[in-house]
C-alpha cells in the first residue's frame, strides 16, 4: 500500500531533503511507525505520549486527523498525508504591528 507523505521543510533533515516520500500503514499510528523505520527521529517530532504533538497537524486527503480519530485514522493506498507544522506568533494588539500608526494616517 503506498501513501504519499508530505514533509515539511524543517523535518526533511530527517527524510535527506525530500519533500515527499513514499510510505504505508493502516492507519496513521502504523503509517508512522513505518516512518521512523525508513527514517529514524521522524516519530519523536510527530508523537507525543501516544498522540499528535500540539504543534504538529497531521492532514489525510485535506482533513485534519484531530477530527477524524487522530493517529487511528485510517488510510488506503492512494492516499496522502501532509504533515504541517503549526504557525502562532504575531504582532501584539491584534496583529496592529508596527506599521499601525503608518496606516491609521
């Protein structure tokens, strides 16, 4: 069963650069697993106490796995998997930044 997983750009030390690498599993948990086999230290970056990191979203054909049974979401052969690091931060206030005043002229 082959599944595509997309790698993003701050764990493809771990895949020697690639963007997307082949892998497979039943559900996710086991397409994981796999992973660190082919690629050693993936896991402990995506896994944490038996789930998801909080910062990490893990996507089957677009939707979010937190909605779909988490690492038990099931995958078939044909299916992709994008892993995406969580983006926060931001400029304080609302995002107002400090461009505020220039655009409140």
């Amino acid at each position: 069963m082959a599944i595509e997983v997309r790698i993003p750009t701050i764990l493809r030390t771990y895949t020697d650069g690639e963007r997307a690498v082949q892998s497979e599993g039943a559900t996710v948990a086991e397409l994981v697993e796999n992973l660190e086999a082919a690629h050693t230290g993936i896991k402990e970056r995506l896994v944490e106490d038996g789930s998801v990191r909080r910062f990490v979203n893990v996507y089957v054909n677009d939707e979010d796995i937190r909605f779909t049974g988490g690492l038990e979401t099931a995958v078939s052969d044909g299916d992709t998997v994008v892993i995406l690091p969580a983006v926060a931060g931001g400029a304080p206030g609302g995002g107002a930044g400090p461009w505020a005043a220039d655009r409140a002229q």
